[in-house]
C-alpha cells in the first residue's frame, strides 16, 4: 500500500498522503542519485536537491522530488533522508517540510511561496534562520548532523546534552 501519492497543487505538483499519519510516523524516505556541490552549482534545478551532506546532494527522485516548502512544514527530516510527521496528517493533505533544515553550503536562496501566516519570504540556509525557529528545529530533533557539525549557536550546556543524549 503506497503512503504517498504525487498530484498537482497550487505550485505544480506536491506530495500527498495517501493515508493518515499520526505525529513521529515515517513519511518517507528521499532517494536519488548523488553529486557533489560543484555538480550542482548555476544548474536551474538545483532546489530539485537535498543536501545529505558537506558537499553532498541527492538529485532527488520521485516521489521525493515534489516534496514542497513550508515555514510552517506538517513534516520534517528526522536524519538525512527520513520525511517524519511532524503533527497528525489526514489523508489527501499535502506533505510539506522546511527546506531550510536540509540546507549549509548557502550556494543560493529562493523566494518562499508558501503562503503561511509565519511565512519569511525567503528559503535560506539552516543558520539564516530566526534564533527561535532555529532552536524550535534543533529541539525536534530535525537538524542533520552535518548541520549540527557547522553550528554557531551557542546553546546552553542542558540543551547541547539533551541533543546528544548525554
């Protein structure tokens, strides 16, 4: 039984859930070939990419590579290329997640459509991100490790242990 289907939504096509998700489910799971930074740089598709790694794209295949943006995202990556739930999902809504989770090397941006009340008209790296929104990410758990690696931010000593499970 498929979880996700594929159709059109307001900016072209979308991911959608095929059944009901409740909060922490796997959504699923990005796949694509793999390229380094240099392969993707000036390509027009390059936000048709997820960063896995430092210097490391997947060249997203279907049904990942129609995963949309929100700033306010029903979803989340839980490593490098597990999609969980962020929330309760119905059936037939569309499966969005925050771009900016994925995203270190800062080799672009790109205007956010998403439309949401909490939108921030613009999808940027991990570290561009508000302090807040950042944290909100970092104590979800939602922060890949090679993002972890390259953080700045400074968190208090029972949050940083929180993170590592110390």
């Amino acid at each position: 039984m498929k979880k996700v289907f594929v159709a059109e939504c307001r900016l072209g096509r979308g991911v959608f859930a095929a059944v009901p998700f409740k909060r922490g489910d796997v959504i699923l799971t990005f796949a694509g070939q793999l390229r380094s930074l240099r392969d993707i740089l000036g390509r027009p598709d390059s936000f048709n990419m997820l960063q896995v790694g430092r210097d490391e794209y997947l060249e997203l295949e279907a049904p990942g590579l129609y995963g949309n943006h929100s700033c306010e995202p029903n979803a989340g990556l839980q490593d490098n290329t597990t999609l969980v739930a962020l929330r309760d999902i119905l059936a037939g809504e569309e499966i969005l997640y925050d771009y900016s989770t994925t995203m270190s090397e800062d080799p672009e941006t790109m205007e956010c459509r998403c439309c949401t009340r909490l939108c921030r008209g613009m999808v940027r790296d991990f570290q561009r991100l508000p302090p807040e929104v950042r944290h909100h990410y970092l104590s979800l758990g939602l922060v890949p490790d090679f993002i972890l690696e390259e953080q700045t931010v400074r968190l208090p000593l029972f949050f940083q242990e929180g993170l590592t499970g110390s």
